[in-house]
C-alpha cells in the first residue's frame, strides 16, 4: 500500500513519463443532467512535481435557474451580473492550456466542462484527465470513503467552505500533491483517461451531442466510459454486504443493490458510475433482494416497475436519488470471524444480478 500524509520533499527520481504540470478543476452547477449549466468554476495550477503555481475563481451567469442554491449558495441575484461562459472560456482555457485536467469524479467535470465549450462553439485545450477517486484506488488509500472530504481528511487538509468551487479546488489540490508524490515514489503509472472534446452542440439531443469520455486506462475504476460500450462494461463487484431495503424517507447505505428503469436525464453511465463511487452495488435485474428501483416513470410497465410493485421494493426519482447520493452512510463493519471462530457471514448477495 502506497501512502503520503506529508507534504514532503520531491522524490529524488521522479518517472519521466508522467505530464508535465496539472490544472485541478472544480465546477459547481444548475445540477446534474445534459442541459444544466456550470455557476461557477475555479483551476489551481500545478507544476509537474505538483507544486501550485497560481489560483483562479469565476462565478458564471447560467442563463436559467441556478439550481441547488442550499448546495453551492449562488442566488439568482448573486449570478446576474456573472460573466456568461462564453466571456470567460478563454481565460479559462488558458488555464488549462497543455496541462493534464484533475478532479474528483473527473468525468462530471469534464462533461460539463466539455458542454459549456461546445455551446461557445471553442474547444477545450485539454486532452488528459485524472480522476482522484481513481487515484486513491491506486495507492491504496484506506479512505472510509470516496468524498472529497474524507479523502482531505486523510492528508490533514482543512475544508473551510464546502461546495464553493475556489475552496474545493484548493482542497483537492492539497490533497493530490501528497497523493502524486506517492505514486511517483511507487513508480506508479497514473490513470489518466483521454478527454474528446464535442464538436457540435445541440441542447434536445441524445447521444450525437454528449462528450465521448475516452477508454479506460491503466486502473480498474469505473469513470471511463462511451454510450456505445455501455453493454460490455465489467464492474467490480461491490465490497459491502446488502443491508436490506431503502427505507424511503430515510439514507442510502454502502451495499444497498440499486436498480434503474427508463430514461434518465442525466447520462446512465455516468448515474451508475457516481452509485458505485458512493459503495453502491447496481442490479442489472430486480428481484426480491434488491433495495431500490430508480425510475422517472414508474407507471411504465417495464419488467423492473412490474416486479417493484410486486415485491414491495421502494421507488423514488432520479432526482430524489441524486440528492441522497450525496450523503450515502458508510456500510456496517463485518467481523472476520464469528465468536466461534468460523467464517462470517455477510447479510446480502454478491452476484452481479439482484
């Protein structure tokens, strides 16, 4: 296992290989799906060796609604004299101009940043990103979790305004300079996926108008993806046992088996991969044992509404999924053995189905 709780010196042979500096990016939103628009944005610059360079923060007029105001604070008022993106996609692309894009949960930002540029009618002047959730995967980092939070908690960094993009950028930098130093002291190749920007823009499309998120690399994450793979993806199995069935009203919780049903306005992939980040495990099929049906039309008459009625299994919108994904409770510890010494048991399934 590879871990860096300081900030200490460079390794004295640092891998040739690896970029030749990093823009940590964070964007906050309208929300989640293919029209929602970026509020605000900010990039800390980082050289090669992942020491910052310098900082930049705009707020941005979303042309609509602004959303989750409880969640990044940005009132209608506050953005109404913001930049449009457009006014800002230059100075923003220098930022990223050459360097390699960081994030947590990358393909979010990329995607949306990706839109944003395509609705400029620009491109952006990135062509590699690193996700840090996969990056803690590759060091082994013994994290409760993958938030943000637990991640900065790990390396001492101090969170002093969650969801403000500035103050999540410079957590997350902070916490990716240790975590690059550890990789390049374990000579580890970095998963860095490639980012294709759109070439056209058209705001009612399906899949003509999304960003193809580039193959995945070198790490067994689950952030890369194009819609036309969607069916032979493999996933890892999902290390939680089952703890039983959503209680609606109440929190998800690692290792609850998650079905989806219908259209989605957010890309599925992308809903799926932000599930399985959480410690989510998602049932292809719906059985007895699966803990939540997701669905925008639960009057379909799909196969999984149908048997949802049957079996009593709870069912909730993506919207509503998307705000408890948010806040999904960690799963409960499993004894390594039983008081007599045997095996434990775990309390749900571990097949791929259900």
């Amino acid at each position: 296992m590879l871990d860096d709780r300081t900030t200490a010196a460079h390794p004295p042979e640092w891998p040739t290989a690896y970029p030749e500096g990093y823009a940590v990016v964070d964007v906050e939103t309208t929300g989640l799906a293919r029209d929602d628009r970026i509020v605000s944005a900010a990039v800390y610059r980082l050289d090669a060796r992942g020491d910052v360079e310098d900082h930049w923060y705009t707020t941005v007029n979303p042309e609509r609604d602004p959303g989750p105001v409880w969640i990044h604070g940005l009132t209608s008022e506050a953005l109404a004299d913001a930049p449009l993106f457009a006014d800002v996609s230059e100075e923003f692309a220098a930022r990223l101009d050459g360097r390699v894009l960081v994030a947590h949960n990358a393909v979010f930002d990329w995607s949306m940043i990706a839109r944003e540029y395509a609705r400029a009618g620009r491109t952006p002047p990135v062509r590699q990103r690193l996700c840090t959730i996969a990056l803690s995967k590759e060091l082994g980092l013994p994290l409760p979790n993958h938030k943000l939070e637990s991640l900065a908690a790990h390396f001492g960094v101090v969170q002093q305004r969650a969801h403000h993009a500035l103050d999540d950028a410079r957590v997350l930098a902070e916490a990716f300079r240790p975590s690059l130093r550890a990789a390049a002291r374990g000579g580890l190749r970095l998963p860095l996926l490639e980012c294709r920007p759109l070439t056209e823009w058209s705001p009612g499309s399906a899949t003509p108008a999304a960003p193809v998120i580039g193959r995945q690399a070198s790490y067994g994450g689950s952030s890369g993806y194009a819609g036309s793979w969607r069916q032979s993806r493999k996933r890892p199995p999902c290390p939680y046992p089952n703890p039983g069935r959503y209680a609606v009203g109440g929190a998800l919780k690692q290792g609850m088996r998650v079905a989806f049903s219908g259209d989605t306005s957010v890309d599925r992939e992308l809903l799926e991969d932000r599930a399985i980040e959480a410690g989510l495990h998602i049932a292809t099929s719906l059985s007895r044992l699966t803990s939540l049906l997701v669905t925008n039309d639960p009057d379909s008459g799909t196969s999984k509404t149908v048997k949802a009625a049957q079996f009593g299994t709870p069912v909730i919108d993506e919207a509503a999924f998307g705000q408890l994904l948010r806040d999904v409770e960690p799963a409960d510890p499993v004894p390594a053995k039983t008081a007599r010494g045997g095996s434990a048991r775990t309390t749900g399934p571990t097949a791929t189905n259900g």
